[in-house]
C-alpha cells in the first residue's frame, strides 16, 4: 500500500463531518494509475477478461484465470496502489497452486468504471463474489479470498457471515483508527471513526485465516496482523516474515511464501514451518 495513500486514512471519518471532502479523500486514498503490466497479458488464452456489473450499476473489470481440474478459487483483491494487470504475475502463481484465479480491478481502477470509494469497493468485492458463485459455478464453501494492505479490508468486509473456504490476508490493516495511532496521530481517532475497521468486522468472520506479515512493515506493522489474528476465527493462523517491510514481504518470504498458501488451501497443518522444507 502507497504510504501517501494510506496515511489518508487518518482522515477518511471526516468526510462523515465534512460534506463535499469524501470525493477528496478517497482521491488520496485510493491511487490508480495505468501501466507496468500489460505485457503479462501477451494473446494467453488462459487469461480471460471478464465485465461484472455492481449492485450500483458500475461495470467492473476483472481477470478470470481457469484450472479445469479443479472446484476450488481464489478471488484476489490486489492493495491500493496501481492496477490489476501489475497482479497478473502473481495471479498466474496462485493457478499454480491448482486453483482458479478471479483477479478484480476495483471501481476507478483501469478498465473499470465508476470512482473509487471505500463503500464502493465493498460493493465491488458482493458483486465479484455473486459473479464468482452464480455465474461461474465456484461454491462458496470452496471459495477463498486473498487480500493484501487496503485489499485485506475488502476481503473482510464480504467474507462477513459468508461460509467461505479461508482468507488469506498479506499485510493487513486492522482499522483507520489503528493506523491513526501507529502514525502518532491518535489526537485524531475520533475523526477516523470506523473506517476500514476489519477488527470489528471479524467478529462475523467464520471462515479460518491465514495471516502473512513482515516483521518490519512500517506501514501497517505487525502489530495490525497480530491484533486480526488474535481475534480470527479457530484454525487461523500467523506467519511473520523476519526482515520483511510492507512491498518486499514476497520477495524476502521466497518460495515459502508460496508454500504457505499452497499448505492452506490443501487444508494442510501446521501452516507456518520456518524452514519451510516442500
């Protein structure tokens, strides 16, 4: 996550005091830009792009990656900063796992409509999870859903009260008001009010969670996956990455980053093994 994007959080509550500022807000906060993964497209047949209209009407974009030879998915809701096809790389390696892939491009975000908003993006994430279930044929029970930084909250956000098959959250917030405070600017959590609060929204999580955190993220730092984690469902479970900050965590985790998720998605336990031998 961008950190000028995200230290506008501190003030995303105020566009509940200031009428005419949400529009400002939300500009800081959510950063689309084009470019830097294009070419991960190249003509592949295994990649099809897929138009998903939200409750609201706005088209949405996203990238369908298809294993025939398996029932099981993951809808991949990428962080706040540049854009879905920069993920494709990484959503080719979830297919590697033996899943399917369902890669959205939030509202504002290239080749989607609309304008980009925190109550739009939920909307945006209902929509591609009903798409995903009814237009597709993935069951919801075999349905799991990754998140990483602002994308962490969307996927709390529409896995509530849902009977998914797991979450996988990759350097997660815990709340505005967390962030406010993490920042040194506690004076104002009132203003942040409930804003991208996943900590009170797991309490309609059932689904267990596989949390990845870098023990060196200064922008959401482990204490934001350790708080989730603590208030996650049973069978969850936390892996901290020694070393690792916000946008280097795949890298520095290597190939274990991988394994992991591969381990929960297998239902396999222990998740976690810091010599991660597979």
């Amino acid at each position: 996550m961008a950190s000028r994007g995200l230290l506008t959080l501190v003030v995303m509550g105020l566009g509940s005091a200031c009428i005419g500022c949400a529009s400002m807000i939300n500009s800081v906060a959510f950063q689309p830009s084009d470019g830097g993964g294009d070419g991960l497209i190249g003509g592949d047949p295994s990649v099809i792009e897929k138009i998903i209209p939200a409750a609201d009407g706005v088209a949405l974009h996203a990238y369908y990656l298809p294993k025939d030879t398996s029932d099981q998915a993951v809808i991949f809701f990428h962080g706040n900063h540049g854009n879905s096809t920069r993920r494709l790389g990484q959503a080719r390696s979830l297919r590697e796992l033996g899943v399917a892939v369902l890669l959205l491009s939030y509202r504002g975000y290239p080749k989607s409509g609309g304008t980009a908003s925190e109550q739009g993006v939920y909307l945006d994430a209902e929509a591609v999870l009903s798409y995903l279930s009814e237009d597709l044929g993935y069951a919801k029970p075999s349905t799991f859903i990754l998140g990483r930084s602002l994308g962490s909250a969307v996927a709390i956000d529409v896995a509530q009260d849902q009977p998914l098959a797991g979450l996988i959250l990759v350097s997660p917030i815990s709340s505005g008001a967390d962030f406010a405070d993490y920042h040194g600017l506690g004076w104002a959590r009132w203003l942040v009010g409930d804003s991208f609060d996943s900590l009170e929204k797991l309490e309609r999580v059932t689904s267990p969670i596989l949390i990845i955190h870098g023990s060196e993220d200064s922008t959401l730092p482990i204490e934001m996956g350790r708080a989730l984690y603590a208030a996650a469902p049973s069978g969850s479970t936390l892996i901290e990455v020694p070393g690792a900050g916000h946008n280097d965590l795949i890298s520095r985790a290597g190939r274990c980053y991988w394994v992991w998720i591969s381990r929960f998605i297998r239902g396999a336990r222990p998740v976690g093994d810091t010599q991660c031998p597979e």
